[in-house]
C-alpha cells in the first residue's frame, strides 16, 4: 500500500512541476496564439499558429494568461524595449481585454492619416506598388465558418480576388498589404498618436478593426503601452480547416515560415 501511495504522490508531483514550468514558460518567454480572423491576409492566414514572444518589448500585466493575469501585478512596463514600426505584434484590446494582432503602423507622436486607401505618415505619403493579385478559394475559412471577401463575386470553390500592394514604411521596411473596395476608412481624420500610445492596422485593409476606428466604436483606437503582449516572427503550423484534425487541410508550405 505505502508504494502505490508513494508512487501516486510522485506522480501529482511530476504533473505539478510540468504545470508549473509550463506555465513559467508561457508567462516569460513565448504564448501560443491561434489566427482566428482575415484581418492580417496574406500575412497571416486563418488556421495560422504562432508563438508570440514576450522577451521583445517586455512585460506587463497583460504578459501573464489571462486565468492568472490577477498574479501580475506590474505597473506600466518592465525591461522593456520600444517597438518598431512595421512589427506584427499582439496585444490586449484596451476595452474589451480580447487579442488582437496588427501591424505597428504608428509610434507616440505619429500623425497619421488615410486618403484614398493610402497612409500618410507625419505628412509623407507611404508608397503602395501594385503586386498584382491575392487569390483564394471562395469557401468557409476556420472555426467561424465564414467565405473571405472578395473584389469580385465567384461562387462556391471559385477563385475570390483581392487586389495586392507591396507597402514600403519610412526605413525602408516593405509588406504585402489588400484592397477590396472603397471603405468609410480609406478617408479619415489626422490621428496624432499620444504618448506611451501606438497606432496599429491590419495588412488586409478593407477586412480589419484596428486603429482607424476607436474601440467604442468596434475597433481598437490607440494601443496603450502595457497592454502590448509581444511580438511574431514565424508562422510554427496552419491548417486550412476547420479542426486541426483534418490533416489534408494543412498548409505545409507555411510550416515555420517568417513573417515580415
């Protein structure tokens, strides 16, 4: 009796101590996170998973996983690093404490504005050169089920269009960005980014809630600093379909891919 009790004990602690490492490991170095959105196409992919490194910019409350966020009690940011503009990176919606992924479009100070699906940063107009096109198949994508949408109008399993620009920031940092149609976004007001604040958007313009609308409104607003989880480098695994399962949905070409 006393060694299947010894052995039992062992074993509790064995779980123990894995849980525990794991979970030091999540809160300091790298969190996993699943693409659920097309908001970042053709950067990222719904079905993409990815590990988002936390030791970029530092930590925060929000460094922690949010079932133990309550054991973070950092103000403001520690052993941080600014970020650069152009990163991908994750982050805490301000309000509505959900993750988000965008790209790092605007630093404090920033003055940024949209005319005609074009940035203008501090008055510069951020080059677009057309790519030509971004082609997918008409069909429901990931866990929502949702079809993408499209420039054009096929039907089920055809080819849904979106056309592609190679967008080039000062510093000479380029991505791959989509256009759809014309939207209430493509023609804003000057944002001037507050301090300890960022101005984030994503890559698949016409398709994303970021910071060209505030967060009261449905989008995200400027990001304060410490709800920044940290940054993406690499695609690890994507799956096309529904359930990671389904292995004949996988998306090996994108198997620890980078991402710029």
């Amino acid at each position: 009796m006393s060694s299947a009790k010894d052995s039992l004990t062992e074993t509790i602690k064995t779980v123990v101590y894995a849980l525990l490492i794991a979970g030091i490991f999540r809160t300091l170095f790298f969190q996993p996170f699943f693409i659920p959105s097309s908001s970042m196409k053709d950067t990222l992919l719904i079905g993409d998973f990815l590990f988002v490194n936390k030791m970029s910019y530092g930590y925060s409350q929000w460094s922690c996983p949010k079932i133990v966020n309550f054991l973070c009690p950092i103000s403001g940011r520690i052993l941080g690093s600014e970020p650069e503009r152009g990163d991908i990176v994750v982050f805490e919606h301000p309000t509505e404490h959900r993750t988000f992924v965008k790209r790092l479009i605007g630093l404090p100070g920033d003055r940024i504005q949209m005319r005609d699906g074009v940035i203008f940063l501090n008055g510069e107009e951020v080059p677009q050169t057309p790519d030509g096109a971004f082609v997918e198949t008409y069909e429901k994508q990931g866990a929502a089920g949702r079809p993408p949408a499209c420039t054009n109008t096929p039907g089920e399993g055809g080819d849904c269009v979106k056309e592609k620009y190679i967008e080039t920031l000062p510093g000479g940092r380029q991505h791959s960005i989509l256009n759809i149609r014309t939207t209430g976004v493509d023609n804003t007001q000057v944002y001037t980014v507050p301090a300890n604040n960022y101005f984030f958007m994503g890559d698949n313009r016409d398709n994303s809630a970021d910071s060209r609308i505030p967060a009261e409104r449905g989008g995200v607003g400027y990001v304060p600093e410490e709800y920044i989880v940290g940054k993406v480098s690499n695609v690890i695994f994507s799956a096309a379909g529904k359930h990671l399962v389904y292995f004949w949905t996988w998306r090996k070409d994108r198997f620890f891919k980078a991402v710029q």
